[in-house]
C-alpha cells in the first residue's frame, strides 16, 4: 500500500522539478496550467502528483445526485465507477493531454481511512438512511470554510470547486427514494446550512443540462428538499 502525505511542506519556488516528467516551457506559458502547480502531493516511491483541491473555493454550494447504480452498490463501487470514467479517462485521454497528468496513473490523493479513494461524492445515502462519508468537506481557512476535497461531481469545474456532492443510492430515474432516505437527505443539507445558512442546495441537473440526475420521476420527493429555488420547471 503507497503512503500518501497531503499537502506537502512548502514546495520550493520551482515546482516544475518536483515533477515526474517535468514540463516544457511551453507548458510552463500556458497560465492555466502554471496555475495548478503550487500544491502537489506526494506517493511514496512514485513521485510527485498534482494535487487538484488546490483550486478549492469557499463552500457555497450543496449538489444532490442518484446513482444510477442498485441500491445497495457499496463505496468501493461508487469510486471504481469514477474511477473508470473521470480518472482514468483524465489522466490518459491523448485528446486531452494536459502535460501534468497525461500518461500517469491517476491518483486522486483523497486519503480516507489511510486508503486512497476515487469517490467523486463527499456523502452517500442509503435506503435505510446510513450516510457515508467518502470525502472530507470543509476545511478552514482564515476564517472561512472551504471545501477540503474537491469531488469531480458536478460536470463543471467552477462548481466543483465550492460545492459538496451528496448522492442518494439507487436509480430513481424512474422511482422515488425511500422516505428514509429523503429524511438523511435532509438532515445532512441541514447539518451543512450550519456552516453556510445561505448555501445554494441544487440537483444535479440545474448545474448541468448533460444530466437527469437524480432523476425524473421526483415530483413525489421533491417538495420535501430545501432546495434554494423553484424547481419546478425541471420536473
Ligand atoms: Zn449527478
């Protein structure tokens, strides 16, 4: 098992050594790019892997998802399914080849538990209403709460980086989630209200037009969520 160590003291002012590969200065023009090597993180023996939470904001925003799987898929399930669709296509698709990932293993360097884990979600829900946590949420920073590790939930970088993914298990595409579960749901969005009272709570959908999720069939649950604005037009 690699060790991981988060946040790695101060890196000196060149990170571009620290690099596996080590950018061209081409790479090292484009600003976008320049922008996401202050942070890295460390795997043991591996080297140095880019640490993408550097780009968190303060925490604004609350994401609910579905699934999409059977209501009983576990953690390791969930993060193999992100793993093969956000990691790896990230870190090895030629269309892509952002020169600070391209070709590597992929390493998210959210550490759970002293297991590296791929999740895109900071919660799950189950039928019975247990909830998980897969990623840490909120850090503070100067006073303000961030968001700690980003989840590559939400379709769009920007809101990624404020925002905490909490997914309901289960497809409910078709079908509504047990009232149990709607219950943790609400619960949970409260919990967070205490860090930030006028955090914006949105289903996936509103951030995203590529997606359903959680789901079409939630005029029976829907009302029940403090969403922060009129949903109806998604329904
Ligand atoms: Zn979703």
């Amino acid at each position: 098992m690699p060790e991981f160590i988060l946040n790695p003291p101060e890196v000196e002012s060149t990170p571009p050594i620290l690099y596996p590969r080590g950018p061209n200065e081409k790479d090292w023009a484009n600003k976008s790019i320049r922008a996401r090597v202050d942070r890295w993180f460390w795997v043991y023996e591996k080297g140095w892997f880019i640490n993408w939470d550097q780009d968190r904001w303060p925490f604004l925003t609350i994401v609910v998802h579905h699934s999409e799987t059977k209501s009983d898929a576990t953690p390791d399930e969930i993060a193999q399914i992100h793993k093969n669709n956000l990691w790896i296509p990230c870190y090895q698709n030629p269309n892509d080849n952002d020169p600070y990932v391209f070709g590597l293993e992929p390493h998210s360097g959210h550490c759970i538990n002293g297991r590296e884990t791929f999740c895109c979600y900071h919660h799950l829900i189950y039928p019975d209403g247990k909830i998980t946590t897969e990623l840490q949420a909120l850090t503070k920073i100067n006073d303000v709460w961030f968001i700690d590790m980003v989840g590559w939930h939400a379709g769009d970088w920007a809101i990624n980086n404020q925002s905490i993914a909490i997914c309901l298990i289960g497809d409910y595409t078709y079908a509504d989630p047990s009232e149990t579960q709607v219950k943790a749901l609400i619960g949970l969005i409260n919990y967070y209200k205490m860090f930030n009272p006028n955090v914006a709570v949105v289903p996936h959908k509103k951030v995203s037009r590529r997606t359903i999720c959680p789901g079409n069939h939630w005029f029976g649950w829907e009302p029940s969520i403090p969403w922060t604005m009129d949903m109806s037009s998604l329904i």
